[in-house]
C-alpha cells in the first residue's frame, strides 16, 4: 500500500503543501496584525521627536545578530555531525527557524505585546522569535534523522504556541526571571522533545546504526557549530535583559560560565574515556552546557565565582550524561535522544532553573541597590520577599516541565497520523530520503518513503 | 605556440605583476587622494569636542562588520559548491574583494565623497567599498571556474569603475533611493556578469562537465556560505540608511522576507523535485533571494506583510529559474551562468527594483510623517510627487540595465585578450590549473595554462 | 617502562587532574578576588545614577564579540589545515582560550586592575584576557601536533604570567603605545612559541613527515580561519583603543592594511611558487600578516597610505618566509615551527614593533591636534618628546623579546619535565593519540602515549 503511486504521489505533495498553506496563513495573519513599533515606524517614531541614537536597534541590534547566528550556525552546523545527515540537519534547522520566526512573532504578539489589538514588532520581537526557534531546534535534536520535514512542520507548528503560552505564564502571570532560558527555552525544548521521542520509539532502530556515528570531517563540521554557540552565548544570555549593567553583567557571568564549563568537559571526557582519549560528542555538547545553566542566573548578582562553579558543574553532569546516561535513556526508558539534548539542554536547563531559584532568594537590597528595581522588581516594590521569588521560580520550572511533557505526549502523538511520511526504520540518518545526494547510487531508495520493512511506529 | 617556454614564463608572471602593478597604482592614488576624515581624524574629531559616543562609528560599525563578513565568508564559501573548485572559491573571493575595496575606495571617492580634493573616508566609505565588492563577486558568480585571476582582476578593474558610475547617476543624479542596492549591486552585478559571460561564451565546455557538480562536503562548506548570508543580510540592507528607525525598519523588513522566501524556497524545491526530493542548489541560493528583494524597498514602509509577500515570490522564482529558466538560458542565449545568478540576483534583483518603484508610488505624508524627509527627501521638500519618484526608481532600473549590459559586454571582449590566460575547456572548475593541490598526482596538468585542445575563445 | 601499567594510567589521569587542579584553583582565586566592576554591579552601577546608554558595554562588546570570534574560530580552524589534526586544533584550541581566559583574568587583574584589593572585571577585562589567549594560541601554532594537553595547559599557565608581566612593564612602567599587541600578542607569542619549540626540538620528526600536509578539505577548514581571522582584525587591533575617533581610525586602518597584505600574498605566492601557482600555505596565513604589522600603529595617524604600504611589505615578507625562511629554522636553527608563526606573527609583528618607533616619531601636535593627549598622554602633558616616545617604543619591543625568548626557554624546560605525556616522533600531528577518531583502525596505538622507539625529547 505504502509503495501504491497515489499515495507516493500524495506524499511527494505533503512538503509542498504544508509549508504553502502554513505560509499563507502566516501572510494573512501578518496582514491582519503584524505592525511596526514605534521604533521602527517612521511617522511614529519622527512623532516623537527623538535622537536616533535612543533608538532601541543601537542597544539590542549586535546581540540580536549574535543570537541569529547561533540559531542557523550553531545549531545547524553542530547537528551536521551524522555522517550522511548533514544536508537534513543544516537544511531543515533552516526551514524550521524559518518558519518558527514568523509563527512565534505571531504566537508571542498575541500574548505578550497586543496593543490595539495590533501586534508591535521591532528588534525585541526579533530577539524573542529567535529564542522560540531555539526551543525548537532543541527539541529537533532529540528526534534528529528519525522524522521528516513535514512532521518537523507540525512539531514547530505545535511546540511555538505550547512555548509561547509557557512563557507568558512564567514570566507574565508568575513573575519569573529567566532571561537566557534555561526554563522557557532549554529546559522546555529538552522536555518536549524527549516525551515526543519517546512515544516516537523505534525499537528496530539498530537497522540505521552504522549510519548514526560521526566520520572525521563530519565532526569538524559540528565544531563549527559548538564554536559559533560557545562565542555567541553571551550575547544570547544578555539580548533581553535589561540594559546598562544588566546586560554587561550577564554576558560576563555567561563568559565565565562557558570556560569553566569546558574545562570540566575535557576533564571528565579525558576520565573517562577509552585510554583517557578525549571523545568529539563531548567536548562538541557538553562544554557548551555552561551557557545553558547561566540562562535563569546570569542577569543576577551571581558573582564571578559563582559563574564558574555553576559552568563546571554543568560541564560535568552533561559529560556524564553523556556517557552513562544517555544509553539508559534509551534502554531503560525507550527514550531515543539523537543528539543527545538530555545532557546538554535538559539536565543543564534544570540545573539553570535550581541555580535561579538560590540566587534569587539570596538577593538582598545591599547587593542590588538601586538595580534590585530592574532584575527583581516585585522584590523592589516590597510585593514579594526574595524568598517568595525563589518559589516562583521553582514553581516556575515545574510548570514548565509540565508543559514540556504534555506538549510533547501531544506532538508526538500528532507526528504519528498515519499520513505523515516518516522514513524508515533503516532509513534513519540518511540524507538520500529527503534530499538529492550528489554522486549517489540511487538504486538503494527508489521510492524514499516506501516501507521497507513493516514499520514499527504506525 | 601556447606551450613555449617564453609564454609559460609570460603566463607565470601574469597574476604576480598584475596584483603588483594595481598595488602600485592604488597605493600612489591613496597617497594623493585619500585622507581620513572628521570622525577618524585626531585632530578634526577633536576639534569639534564632540562627545565619543557621537562617532559615526558606534552606529555603522556592527552592521559594516556583518556585512564584510558576508562578503567575504558569505560570498566565498557560498561558490565552493564545486567539487574541485573550493581553493578558487574561497581564494579568488579573498583576492578580487581585497582588491576592490581599495579600488573602490577611489572611485566611489572621486564621485560621491571628494572634499576639497581630498578623498575623506571612514565607516561609511568601508561600506560603500563592501558593497562594490559584492557586485564584483556576484559577477565573478557567473563566470565562476571558467576564468584565471588575471582576467579576474581586469574584470573587477573595469566593473568597479562602472559600477561607481552607475551608483553615483541613480543615487546623487536621478535622486533613486536603492540602500541595500536591488539595482545597485544585485541587478548590476548579475547582468554585468551574465553579459560578460556570454561573450565568454565556451561550446565546448561539456569537456569539463564531470566537474561541474558539488559532491556531499562541498556541499556543506557551501551552506556555510548560505547561512552567513542569510543570517547578516539584515545587516546588509540597513548598513547605509538613515539612523534611527530607518536601520530598524530595513533590518525587520529584511529577516521576514528572508524567513518567506526560504519557506517558498522548501516548497517549490521539494514540488518540482525528483520523487519530492530536495535540490541544495536551490536551498543555497534561492532562499536567500528575499534578501535581494528587499534590497530597494526594505527602508520604506514595505510593511511586514510586504516583506513576507515580497520574500516569498522572490524565493519561488529563484527556485523555478533554477529548474526550468538556467538550461534554456545555456541553450538558448549560449550564457552559461556556473552560480545561476540570474536566479539569485538578476530576477530577483528587477523584482526589488520593481517593488521599490510600487511602495514609492505608495508613498504618503500620513504612512510616513515627519520620516518621510529622511526615506524620499524630494517628496518631502515637495520637488517631487510620490509617483514621479517611482517613474524615477523605474529608470534608475533601465539606467542599471544599460550600465550593466554595456559594461558586461566591454568586459568580455577585455578578458578575451589574447595574451591573458584561461583555463582551457577541459580544465575548467579545476582548482589545479591554479593552486598547488595537496596529494596530487600532478601528471595531469603539467603546464596548467597550456591549450590542451584548440580553445574554442581565441 | 613507558608501557607499564602503572604509568599508563598515570599519563590517563595526566589531562583530567591537571584540568581538576588548575579550575579549582582559579574558582578559589576568583572567590577570593574577583568582583563586578562598576559597569557589571547592580548596586555599583544604579548608585551612579548612570544613563544605561553610557555603560561602556556598548563601546566595546560589539568589538570585544568579534575578537571571540577570533580567538575560538579563527586560530582554532586556522590551524585545522593539517590532515589527520583537526581535532586537536580546534580542541585544544578550545581548551587552552577557555583556561586562559580565566588565568589571565587574575594575572592581569592582579598586575593592571586591583582596587581596594580586588580585581573589577567587566568588558575590558573580558578583551584583554581574549588578548592573551591569543598570545598563547600563537605559542601553540608552533609547536602545534608534537605537544599533548598537559602539556600546552602548562605552557599556558606559564605563558599567561610572563605575558602579563611583559604587557604590564610595557603599557604602565614604560608608557608604550601597542593597542593591537604587534608586541605584547604577536612578536610575544611567536618568540615564545619559538624558543619553545627549540628546546623541545625532535631531530627524528621525519618520521612523522607524511601526516605534516593538509588535504583538499583540511585546506578549506583552514580557509574558514583565515577568513574570519581577516574579517574581524579591524575589531582586534580596536578593541581597546580610546573611543571615539580612536576605535574609528584603528579599524580602518587595519582594514586597508589587509587588502594590501592580501595583494601582496597572492603576488608573491604565485611568484615563488612552481609554475606560478598558489600556495594556500600562504594565502591562509601571510595574507592576515597586515593585520599583525599595524598593531601598534594601527591607532596612530598612520595614514591610509601609510596603512597599505605597512600592509604590502607584511604580506610579501611573511610570504617569503614561508617560502625561503622556514626551511632554514629547521635545518640550521633546528628550530621546527608546525604553523609558520614566524613569518605570521614573528616577523610582522617586529615590523609592526618598529612601524610603531617610525610614527610615534612622526607625531606633531598639528597632525594629532587635541587628540594628542589620547594617543600619546606623556607627549601631550610634555613630559616627553615623540622622538622619546620613539625610543620607548623600541625599547618595549627588546623587552618583549627578552621575555619571550627567556619565558619560551623555561617553558620548554617545563615541557620536557619526564612524566608529561608527549606524542612519540612517529605520532606526531595524528589525532587518535588524544581523541576518539571515529571509524578508525584501532590497532595502530594501543597505547597512545606509548614511546614507540626510543624517544629523543626525554
């Protein structure tokens, strides 16, 4: 049935027409409510009479470009470590930040900035559009080489509005700081993305293993991407949070994070490596996790030290993961993580949230002065003491796990509709699916979606 | 005749005595003319006791900076698609941008920016030079493997000149508003290259047709290129234009039309596809067409929906003239175009020139406000109607058009003087001919110049 | 006895301990002495009642990104060009920046930046520590492939603290102008580097020969270095400089300067090469020597001139050396030198040193107006004359090359202490001696530190 032309045909057509209808919608919403702020308007902001060096693009503008690149270098480069999937994983980062941009500007206006029933946007949007992308390809991640580019669509199409609803909850309706994301973005892409994996379980997936390693050139290829992230991560850090010291602070928290961070990696990847050999998979993720478990923190008064302490124990934890949890995961809880985003989005992420939760209950007038109005306002304002904050927080992160697990149950259950092209089981990891490979034999694929051996998912 | 030893050693000194003799002529020409000025002048900064946070520098830099990298990252990994190509690629790239940016120093200096017969340059005149380059690369684009950096040089000589000229008649003649250069660089650029190509023009080039495509890694190293692009092109747009909300504007207006144009890129690519696959050429290359697109009327008030509209009609006609326009432009009109920029930049480019004459005609005193002296300052003075301003950007496109022909045409009877080399039909996209390449076995190409076969061009 | 048990897991624990130990005591060391400065502190910051406009975080973290950038991408991937080495060059590269990063805080913070017994950090801080990453990343291209972890981790623990010392006596005992670091990062680290490498010298590294090239796709991983190196050296030389027309003029300085160096490599590379061809041995290095040869004078009023001139000369001389220089250190300095920092960094860097003496020398009071007093203070005040500051000047570069020369010695000492690991002569530039290679025969180093014959450094 799989192989009978009506329904290749029908398949051929679903990337197409997903990604048409999706833009068409996307068009028509913008028509209806996108406009520009009064940053970028030109008779609203000449109105206003001001110096074109208050505008907002000369504050946020060079962090913005910084998160950009992460998102479309980074992640995509550092997901083209699979041998032959480097096409799907630098290609369809693509296509699915793309369309997360215009989706999440759309999801993220109607929530947080309607004014007038008018959707404002300018750099701030862009920055926050970007970070919801980041979810995204988090959760892309964990699922990397097992689906297709339309159930890709549809998890981006569900997880944006489950994120955007996360986000206004936390930091709208509960008062939780989280700047960098280590809830909203690291630790909700993880979890979503996992519990999605896992109702996705293919217990026949060892038919795809010899594609699911690196080769040589390959990793280097995914060190482009762990290089772009580990330089940016300041910036990512930084982009939202307030601006004067609050910016500055967090992207030297962040800094200090990151280098500690990598110093534990290679220290326990050399520990407990093979002969003491150091291992790609590690230093490419898990030296990066000290970007992640600064997210919540970084615009706080961490310290330098602290700084360092919370990048190496994020270090650590995820090369351990990496290494011995990441196949009880698998194993124990049918939870197949491609790209390994337990160890460095989701443990990191949860342990970014703790570190919140501390540094936010230590917070005291004397530390904070005056500035304790701009990371802690309801502190400030005497409508919380620091260490109701701190249980904000921690509630914070139980919803947000909440979210993540429900959204992903759902998303993974909407990826299973028996419609959806997914490739097969010894079809995973392979870019000759969904892609033209240049100098290919192409009789192994003749129709690239055909089942070729009863599929375990449907 | 073409493998005496007295030519060998006439070929061999060709490049050497070329890159010498411009340096030579660039260097005496800066030492007459070029002169820094008032904002990174010691003296004339301080002079004016201005504060430091008024220097032009701290608006225009971040931006200059991302769009030098795209010339040069952006541009030159983008062309190292071809298997055997990427050394000239990348080098050629590095060699004729290092070049024109000087050059383009003192030509955009003697027509737009002499002052007391001084050339006075800065941030914005570095821009400027960047922007030259990226014509002289998106022509370099067309002929891309089928031409020695000799004839490289020449064409970058005459077309830098031309393109001087061209700019200064649209923007300081025909008051033609074009920032991030839809005509200027885009259009200009392509057709100059696509002209010059024809003249080139190889019949025998099947010869080295094996070549011609990518293989998986340079498929990779090409999407490095892509991202950067795709990612800095915001950047790009809005390094020239006004401060304040006019950057702002043209950044947004760029990242939406990019995020529709891949979005149309995807779905066309996959639809006239083989079994639904996608093509990388047109991943590479056509998505970022929404770049080109909104190159004229990103600084006006295009409206986010606009730049969503815009953006995807230039990424589904890139993509369509990937598939269906470069054969017959091979076959029919004998161009042969290695990079298809005519579907990247010549289309898309006369679509961004067309969309600007529309939004100008749409122009208001209501849409715009007191901004609207800062996007068409002749309308705003009331020396201009919002409709003569788009017959205006209209013939600004013509003016391109002839500029671009003319000069393409003048350009290829240069590059076909006798004594400059060129590969010969069988050694083109080989970077053999010009590198040394490390591994090989060097029996092939003895004297890399040497005619192989009669050559079909002399 | 090299193989016994014992010893083998000795040499395991080697990089882990050492990682263990070194980040222990810099966290004890930041705890103790590490603080916000007042542009990073909540407290410090809003009690100044400061615009957030004026935080210097938007001076300089533009900048101070893209001298990051450098750092982590640019030397990581420009060192990448060997074939069977990537790993380790971005790996270690990674390693040593990340703790350098840290090390360098405090030893610069302890030399330059205590107040009230504490070192204040903040951007500034974050752009000088990059700096002297970059100093030992220089070190490392020399020694690059003969050296394990340990090894370089010691190499940078003592590097850091002769660097600072050097940069100290130079910047505040003798008043010496070196923005860029011509002396204090490029002539300091090469030296450094150099001597190092002499003492460690291996007469049977011929054994090792054949993995000492690059391949086809190591030579465009390099490029990727290159590139970003080039792009971004406008931001390196200016990054510290005085704002305003200072961060202004360096940059363009710079720019011009390696559009010259760039011209020249090409002309020289395909002059010396063998029948005219290029040698990406020079293009990937010698064309960034422009940016090395104006780190001194790039912020003086070298004229845009007087910046292609210095640009072309660098270019050429460290192409050159490539070609004819570097077969002489080996051969009759036995002095083996595995990235040609000599000719990059070396050689430049002292020509830099004394384009510095030359216009320092030159300065008047009409060129430099009231910019005077931030190019040269002691001049302005009169408590020296340029011809002075001339000779301070080159007495700062004799100072320098004692510290490196005596530092590099003792480093090399330090090197050959009997228990750090080494690679074996027949190991050499081979990855699988520290890292997992994927794919990869194993048989080949059972034990990867194993001495294979008798080992001629011990």
């Amino acid at each position: 049935m799989a192989g009978s032309p009506r329904r290749a045909a029908g398949r051929r057509l679903q990337l197409p027409l997903l990604c048409l209808l999706l833009q068409g919608a996307t068009a028509i919403l913008f028509a209806a409510f996108v406009r520009y702020n009064p940053e970028t308007d030109a008779a609203l902001w000449h109105w206003g009479n001001h110096s074109h060096a208050d505008n907002e693009f000369y504050f946020r503008y060079p962090s913005f470009q910084d998160v950009h690149a992460m998102v479309f270098v980074g992640f995509g480069f550092l997901m083209a470590f699979l041998q032959r999937y480097g096409f799907g994983s630098v290609g369809f980062t693509f296509l699915l930040a793309a369309f997360t941009l215009q989706w999440s500007t759309l999801i993220q206006g109607f929530l947080h900035s309607m004014h007038g029933g008018r959707i404002r946007v300018g750099v701030q949007s862009m920055v926050n559009a970007d970070f919801c992308a980041g979810a995204v390809l988090i959760s892309f991640g964990a699922v990397l080489g097992r689906t297709g580019p339309a159930q890709l669509l549809l998890m981006a199409l569900l997880e944006t509005v489950l994120f955007g609803i996360n986000e206004f909850v936390l930091l709208s309706l509960l008062g939780v700081k989280d700047a960098g994301g280590s809830m909203t973005i690291h630790t909700f892409g993880a979890y979503f993305g996992l519990v999605l994996s896992r109702v996705l379980y293919r217990p026949q997936l060892e038919k795809s293993k010899h594609r699911q390693g690196s080769i040589y050139h390959s990793d280097l290829f995914a060190m482009i991407g762990t290089i772009f992230l580990w330089v940016f991560w300041p910036s990512f850090n930084s982009a939202p949070t307030v601006l004067g010291d609050g910016q500055h602070r967090t992207a030297l928290n962040t800094y200090y994070s990151l280098t500690a961070s990598t110093l534990g990696t290679f220290a326990l990847s050399a520990l407990v490596g093979e002969r003491g050999r150091l291992d790609m998979v590690h230093i490419q993720n898990a030296a990066l996790a000290g970007g992640v478990v600064v997210g919540t923190a970084g615009e706080m008064m961490l310290t330098p030290f602290g700084a360092l302490a919370a990048g190496f124990l994020a270090g650590t934890v995820s090369t351990l993961g990496y290494k011995f949890f990441t196949p009880i995961l698998e194993a124990k809880f049918k939870v197949q993580d491609t790209c390994g985003v337990h160890n460095l989005h989701g443990m990191p992420g949860v342990l970014g949230a703790l570190l919140g939760v501390l540094v936010a209950g230590l917070a005291t007038h004397e530390a904070y002065g005056e500035g304790l109005d701009s990371v802690f306002p309801l502190v400030a304002a005497g409508r919380r003491t620091a260490t109701s904050q701190a249980i904000y927080q921690l509630f914070g992160l139980l919803v947000t796990l909440t979210f993540a697990s429900v959204g992903g149950g759902l998303g993974g259950l909407l990826l299973k509709l028996p419609f959806l092209g997914s490739p097969a089981d010894s079809q995973c990891y392979e870019d000759q699916v969904y892609w033209e490979v240049p100098g290919e034999q192409e009789e192994e694929a003749q129709d690239p979606l055909r089942a070729e051996e009863p599929d375990s998912r449907a």
